[in-house]
C-alpha cells in the first residue's frame, strides 16, 4: 500500500494523491513522511509542504494548520495555502525577506507591540517560504 496524501483548505481539497515522500514543516522543524511511516498528529508552521512524484518535488506555502498520520494515509488541514508565483524571482523573494527580517527586528525591543510583532513574524516566515518554495522549484 502506497501513502495516500489529502491536504484540505476550508474551501477545496488541494491535493489528493500518492506521492512517494511529504516534507511538512512543522512547529519544531520539517517533518518526512514516507510510506509506512508511525501513526502521528502535528502542529504545522508557516512554511513550505513538498511533495515527491516521478523524482520532482511540487512545493506549496501553508499559512498553518496540523496533520495526522496514520495506516498510510497524511491528512493535512490548513487554514489557508498559496501557490508558488511564477512572476516572483528568488532574488525578489530573498529581498522581500530581508525587509521582512528588519522590520521584525526593529520591533523585537519593544514588548507592548504583541499583534504587530505577530503579524511581523508572520510577514518574515512567510516570506522566507517563498524563497525556499522558488529554491524547490529550481531544483527539480
């Protein structure tokens, strides 16, 4: 039996199918799931899920969510994904990182910011999946 991968959005199930490897960016680091792999449940983070297919991966940015192995089967729920731009170099992404990085780093100081900051950690980690999303794509 192979490992049958469904990641579901509130509005669509994205992906439903049997890639030979999943790489899951979880709240502690990425995760590998391959077939056979022990029943499990994780918080994902910001970051960027690859699938393996033919020997390719196929990357997307999830905002965050959990997942759950088990009996060859991945379910993984996010509240919202998006799909590697075609229109975004790596070196655009890089530098929209590094604004990211100095913005979260002028704010780091200050502890009465607390949503700002939030929202700055998000602008960060989402930007640096955006840089690691084009590197998979160049890689393939």
């Amino acid at each position: 039996m192979s490992l049958q991968v469904e990641l579901i959005t509130p509005e669509a199930v994205v992906w439903s199918d049997n890639p030979d490897q999943v790489i899951l960016p979880g709240k502690t680091g990425n995760l590998g799931i391959l077939q056979d792999h022990a029943s499990l449940v994780t918080v994902l983070d910001v970051g960027v899920v690859k699938k393996r297919i033919n020997k390719k991966w196929v990357p997307l940015i999830l905002f965050d969510g959990f997942a759950q192995v088990w009996d060859n089967k991945l379910i993984i729920v996010v509240s919202a994904l998006e799909e590697v731009s075609s229109d975004l170099t790596i070196q655009e992404a890089r530098e929209n990182a590094s604004i990211a990085r100095e913005k979260l780093d002028s704010l780091k100081p200050s502890t009465k910011k607390s949503k700002e900051l939030d929202a700055a950690v998000f602008d960060f980690k989402l930007a640096k999946a955006r840089v690691n999303a084009l590197k998979v794509l160049a890689s393939n």
